[in-house]
C-alpha cells in the first residue's frame, strides 16, 4: 500500500468528481488549508495537466489567492 489519501492529495491527482462533490457538500472547505498549511489552489497547481478542469472550478468558486500564506 501507498501513502494515505486525503482531498489535498486528490486534489493534486485531479481527481475532479471526487473533489468536486465533497466541495459541494462542503463548501466551506474549499478554504481550509491541508498538509504544511497548503491550500486547494496550491495543490491543484501542482497537479499540472491532470488538475487542469479541477483548477477550472475551483477558480470557478472564487478561490483566487496570490500568497500561500505560509
């Protein structure tokens, strides 16, 4: 077995319709942060062409930052 998943990890993997519907559900976690204090936008930018329709809506729910805060 791997390394555990969460939805940062998901998030990265772009693994769209998991996140999306656990977004919808929760839409407040949309603004929490993940492992060392990462966020969605961060993960998702790093999951490069696999996130690409994830980034879409993510950036779509009005997440747009410019520091990582960290």
């Amino acid at each position: 077995m791997g390394a555990r998943t969460d939805l940062f990890v998901l998030t990265m993997l772009g693994k769209t319709s998991i996140v999306k519907t656990y977004l919808e559900a929760f839409p407040g976690y949309l603004h929490a942060r993940g492992p060392h204090g990462l966020t969605f936008l961060h993960h998702v930018q790093k999951g490069g062409d696999d996130a690409k329709k994830l980034l879409e809506y993510i950036q779509g729910r009005g997440l747009k930052e410019t520091k990582l805060g960290l």
